[in-house]
C-alpha cells in the first residue's frame, strides 16, 4: 500500500465518498465486523445533544482520568489539527497513529463506500480498543440514532439539551430532532438529560426501552450563589449525592452538573476533592475561551466561542450579561448559510457595541455582505472585511484596554482566530496586518 501522511489521508477520505453526510449504520458496522472492532473500552458514554457537548465530554473525560483511569475521547469537528478528534489520556492522536488506524480501515472496507467522518469513527475506535483503554467518552456527530458513534452500546447515554439545527436530517421540531437523539439510549441502561423540559418523545423513547432517564431540575440540578454552586444527584441505585460550594469555572455549570451525573450512574467511588480539581481542570479549546493579547502596546482581551445557532448565542449572551462590563464589547463574527442568522444575532444584539463581519473560510459561508444587512437593519454599527483574521485585527486596532473582543458564530470563526493568536504570538506579540 502507498504511504500516505495524515493529509494525504484527509484528502482522499474528503473524495471517498459522494456525499459528505449518508445517515445510517448498515455499511459501517459490516466494515468494523471485518476489523474484529467489538467495543472501544470496558465503559462507554455516549454524548449527543444540540449544544455543550464538547464542554460535557471534556468534563466527564477529566473526572474519570481523575480516577487514575485510561480515557478516550472522540469529538468533532477539530479547528486547527483532525488530530484533535482522538485524544488518548489527554492527548491528541499522533500522524502516524492516525495513518496506521486509517490503513487498516482502509484495507477492511474493501468496496464499502464510507464517508470522512465515518472513516474517522472507525479510526478512533481501532485507536481506543488497541489503547487498552479504561473508558472511552464518544462525541455524537450528528443527530444519534444513525450516527457512525452509535454502534457501540453506551453504559450511559447523554442528551445535553434539545434545540433547532440541521433541520434538513433531524427534522424542523424539537419532537423529531429528540427522537433521533433517543437513538443513542439503550435497553435498561441509564440516560441523562441536560435539558429541563424535554420533548415528550424523548421521554416515550426512554419508558419504551425502559431506560432509566434522568432530566435535570427534576433527579439533579445545580444552584448558583455569589462565588459558588452547588450540586445535587444521585447514584445508580437512586441514593441522594450532594457537592456543595463548588468554585465558579470556566466551562458552562449547567454542562457540569450534567457531567457530574452521568459520572455518578457509572462510577461507584464519590470523592469530592478529586472531583472538584476534575471540574476545574476541563477546557475546551474555542468555548468561553478567553484570550489576553499585545496589541500595539495596548493589553487586549479576546474572547472565543464557536456558538453558532439560537440557543448557543442565547447562553453565550447570557453569561456576558452577568458579567460587569468595564467598555465597549466589539464583536468580530462569520456564520454558515444554513444557521439560523436572525436568531444568532437577535441574542446577542443587546451585548455588542460593534460588530465585524466577514466571510468564513468556506464554500458554504454566509455572505458578509447579507451579516452586515441584517445587523444594520437593527441598528447596529458595521464594518465589513474580507476575512475573519481581518476582522480581528480591525477591532484590535479600535480596541482599548477596557474594551473586550468577541469572536463568535462558527468552528471556522474561532479556527481562523486560533491561528491568528498563534501567528501574532511568533511574531513577538507585534501586528501582522498588512
């Protein structure tokens, strides 16, 4: 077989295919029954849901490695390297793993046609299971029910929260798009959901597999006070488990308090103190991701996230305005064709004093032109720039030391960014404009 590099293999995985997205598990589980793929690790926890699940995957990583176990994480999309996709006791698949796991799908697959991400899923598992891993947190890419992840039976399946997105697969209600996340639950094993007030057929799914189903604000939930949170729960046999004043963290509570709950159905020791450091230890690289730059002698703080539908901008707004606003707060954002525009940008409207927008890196990009319509059609001050890096480096320039800078509204958003820091950065903290 030729030998290929990583991009090499991305490349002809982007052409495998006719499709990007072909939904169903027939061609994938034949090909992982000719790798001899039985299950990735001896614990599993599956994690669908239309926003947070990023940050709920990292939370519940951290706390099982906090238990001295060996995890895996798979999660998607990546924003600067696909090696971010698999990560192995904390970190990212190397090149040559990834080729040698690419290799061998490869050989397996014959004339089954698989998509990228379907090549990437078999991948990951083939990674995990010759990791001899202890448990493994899989990331659903789309909708559950007939993602590549759910071939594997979860120990405990997740459902962040139910909103409106890729209403072209998962229908254009909360009832069907929770219908195909209830794909991931499994008979008589235990399910979590984030959201307080689920669909009803996420519920008729849960009693007719008789999956015991968890829902936050009625079998645990968190309470905020100045300074702390606490937490309430219970474990596999329905005994009550409380955490009280927890810090503040990073990441968002209510991702958390879900974490902490799908921890408690699969892991009988409860220590609190090493559960705390766990919590404070998550990070996601692109969400509630604060920045503090040098930028022509002014101390400059940027703020990332890849919100990029309603209800991700709804709560990114909300966590701004609990937030005390020294100055101006000035928006750099690029969005896809198919979010929903008006709904992205009436959340955060009342936060934002300018904006700046741009194009995304991508044939599927809104037009800046149609983003600049749109906000000026409410009142909002404008710029328009060819880029996103250009963007960035207009609202550094207007930027002073009170201000703030967020950067929202796609993984391309905040994956251009991310490599903008890191050029600013080896350039000496100097502008690289121009």
């Amino acid at each position: 077989m030729i030998q290929r590099s990583l991009q090499d293999w991305l490349d002809y995985l982007e052409r495998l295919h006719p499709t990007a997205i072909d939904m169903g598990l027939d061609r994938c589980r034949e090909v992982a029954t000719r790798l001899g793929l039985t299950r990735p690790a001896p614990q599993v926890v599956t994690v669908t849901g239309t926003n947070g699940k990023g940050s709920t995957c990292a939370f519940i990583a951290q706390m099982l490695a906090g238990q001295d176990k060996k995890v895996g994480v798979y999660s998607s999309p990546h924003l600067l390297r696909y090696n971010e996709r698999v990560r192995i006791n904390g970190a990212d698949a190397s090149d040559t793993a990834l080729c040698e796991a690419f290799e061998a799908v490869e050989r397996a697959r014959g004339s089954v046609s698989l998509t990228y991400f379907e090549m990437g899923t078999l991948a990951a598992f083939w990674l995990f299971e010759r990791g001899v891993l202890d448990a493994v947190v899989l990331e659903v890419g789309l909708g559950g029910r007939l993602d590549a992840v759910n071939l594997v039976d979860a120990d405990v399946a997740v459902v962040t929260n139910i909103g409106l997105d890729h209403a072209e697969w998962l229908g254009n209600t909360r009832e069907s798009v929770a219908l195909e996340k209830a794909g991931i639950f499994r008979c008589a094993k235990p399910a979590v959901c984030g959201d307080p007030a689920p669909p009803e057929s996420l519920l008729e799914s849960a009693a007719r597999s008789a999956v015991p189903l968890l829902v936050r604000g009625r079998d645990f939930d968190l309470v905020r006070e100045a300074g702390c949170w606490h937490w309430r729960g219970q474990d596999g046999a329905g005994n009550l488990l409380e955490l009280r004043n927890l810090p503040i963290l990073a990441l968002p509570l209510e991702n958390a308090a879900l974490a902490l709950q799908a921890f408690a159905l699969l892991e009988p020791s409860w220590q609190p103190e090493r559960l705390t450091e766990s919590l404070q230890n998550a990070r996601v690289t692109g969400r509630l991701d604060r920045r503090a730059i040098r930028w022509q002698g002014r101390d400059l703080s940027i703020l990332l996230d890849v919100g990029h539908n309603p209800h991700a901008a709804a709560y990114l707004a909300q966590q701004l305005q609990a937030q005390p606003k020294r100055g101006r707060r000035l928006a750099v954002f690029g969005l896809l064709a198919d979010k929903d525009l008006a709904g992205v940008i009436d959340a955060l409207m009342p936060v934002v004093d300018s904006w700046a927008v741009a194009p995304l890196a991508s044939s599927r990009s809104r037009p800046a032109a149609e983003l600049s319509e749109t906000l000026m059609e409410r009142g909002a001050s404008v710029s328009i720039y060819p880029g996103v890096s250009q963007a960035l480096e207009g609202q550094c320039d207007q930027a002073s030391e009170k201000d703030e800078i967020l950067l929202f509204g796609s993984f391309y958003c905040v994956a251009e960014a991310l490599d903008w820091l890191d050029r600013h950065a080896a350039n000496g903290g100097q502008s690289i404009g121009g």
